[in-house]
C-alpha cells in the first residue's frame, strides 16, 4: 500500500479570508475644548494641581474633527459654554436613536450644567426630546450595538437608568456591571466596531473589550453573546485605547494602543491614529468627544 499522501492531503490548508470591511457614513456632534481646563476631580484621571494646556488641547481636538471629516462623515458643532470645561465630552450629552434624543441627568454636580445646553441642542435641530428621569450619562454608557443596547453601571449610571432606555428606545437593554474607577463609562471599556446585522438577521456585530474592566457576572455575558469580541489587554485600555470611534471599517483609536492597533489590523479593519492626550488629563478620548446623531 502506497504510504505517499494524496493530492488533498498534500494541499496547505488555506488560511481563514481576513473580512472586508466596509465604512458606514457616520454623523457626531463634536465641541471645541476653548475652555478646557482641570479644575475639580470627578474620575481618576483628573488631576486639578497638573497644569494643562488648552490651545494643545483644542488642536488635538482639531486633528480629531478634521479626521472624521477627511473620512467623509458629517460633523455638528454645539457652543461651549464658559465655566463647563469638560463639555467637550459630548458623548455624555445624550443617547441618539431614530431621531430620538434621551437627555441626561449627571451623577456629578460639576457637569450638570451640560444638560440642558444639550437637550436644547437636540431640540433645535430636529429630534424629539426626552427628559431623563434617572441619573445616566449618556453614551458614555449607553452603547448601541446592533439593535440591542449594552448600558454600564458601577459608577455613574444608576441600574434604574437601563430600565428607563429600554422604555424609550424599545430595545433590548444588555446591563453589565463596570468594576475598575479608572474605566468609570462603559465607552472606556468597550470599543463598538461594527454595529450592524447580517442579512438573515442575525446580529453580527463586533466589539472589543477590556474584561478586567468587568464583573464576573458581566465578562461571562460579554463572552456568550460576543464569542469572536477582540480582548483587548490592560496596557491598551490604560491609554484609553478602547475609547474609539469606528464607521465599520475605521477605527479612529489613541496612537498609544499599539497592541490593540495589531488586533484590529488582523481583524481586518483599518486603524486611524489620533493622539488625545491633553484630553486625557480630564479623563476623556476619542468616543468621549464623539457623540452619534442617529436618525
């Protein structure tokens, strides 16, 4: 009997096709930072005694804007208001679905100015506003994946808050438990990069994530319903590298991500470095400064 192998058998097996990714156009509301300082502590990052600059601040900021507009998605402006320093922050302005905008209601007294310069920003262009009722900070822990909702508690949103999103989307609400201060919003802890349903309807959406950022309970979730999610570790999240903005094929993420940076290239998708390091020193980053309007 012949012992050489056959024909298949000598054949390499064929390495798995990396996906093609393809951009979806994206709409953000963005603030410039012209009164950008730190000068109170609300998170771990914020250190008031450090000096910070807010002309570097405001340039990166630019870099930002200039990026989402290079790649073709539209960018609205709300006005800063003098004395709301961390207004540029504008993913925890509100939650956007369908035309319909939740306000929100903030957990810290310093950032309760924020609300309603937002909700009348919403108003006056177009979407039907809804006023909270329980205390949340908007996508900065309300993330949009697919059709289902992920929300983050532990910190900043109360667990009330998910009940009450669900009411006013009608969509399913996914809560998970945030366990580390230094990842205070759940945009700081999971990346959405393709929020979008197949065409049997079934969701294939992908996230990455920080499991250490999580609660036992959460991570055991997070790892039924996202088997192929990118784990991204601390060093990554540490520099806010999960903090990103993607269109599905973008991913605009820190510079100093670079393992992250990796993943996401063998994933296929396309890494888009922006540095937001003043920024950081308030305790945001990219997503912090990006907030969807959606419908």
């Amino acid at each position: 009997m012949s012992t050489h192998p056959t024909l298949a058998e000598s054949r390499p097996t064929p390495e798995p096709a990396t996906p093609q990714r393809i951009a979806q156009h994206r709409r953000y509301l963005m603030c410039r930072p012209e009164h950008f300082t730190v000068s109170y502590r609300i998170n771990p990052w914020m250190e008031p005694d450090r000096p910070t600059d807010t002309a570097k601040a405001v340039q990166q900021w630019q870099d930002l804007y200039d990026t989402y507009v290079r790649l073709g998605h539209d960018v609205e402006l709300i006005d800063p208001v003098e004395g709301l320093p961390d207004m540029v922050y504008t993913a925890n302005g509100g939650f956007l679905i369908d035309g319909r905008a939740l306000g929100v209601r903030f957990r810290v007294p310093e950032r309760r100015g924020e609300e309603r310069p937002f909700m009348q920003w919403f108003a006056d262009h177009g979407f039907e506003v809804i006023e909270p009722v329980e205390v949340q900070e908007g996508e900065g822990d309300f993330l949009l994946v697919g059709d289902t909702i992920l929300a983050g508690t532990g910190f900043r949103s109360v667990g009330d808050s998910h009940r009450e999103v669900a009411e006013v989307f009608g969509r399913e609400v996914v809560s998970l438990r945030l366990v580390d201060p230094r990842f205070y919003h759940l945009d700081t802890a999971i990346a959405v990069l393709d929020p979008v349903e197949g065409p049997d309807g079934v969701e294939r959406a992908n996230i990455a994530y920080l499991p250490t950022a999580f609660d036992e309970a959460s991570r055991a979730v997070l790892t039924e319903r996202y088997p192929e999610a990118i784990l991204v570790d601390d060093a990554d999240g540490a520099v806010f590298g999960l903090n990103t903005a993607s269109d599905g094929r973008n991913v605009i993420v820190s510079p100093r991500a670079v393992g992250f940076i990796a993943q996401l290239r063998e994933r296929g998708y396309v890494p888009v470095t922006v540095d937001l390091s003043e920024l950081l020193l308030g305790g945001g980053g990219i997503k912090c400064c990006t907030l969807e309007l959606r419908g």
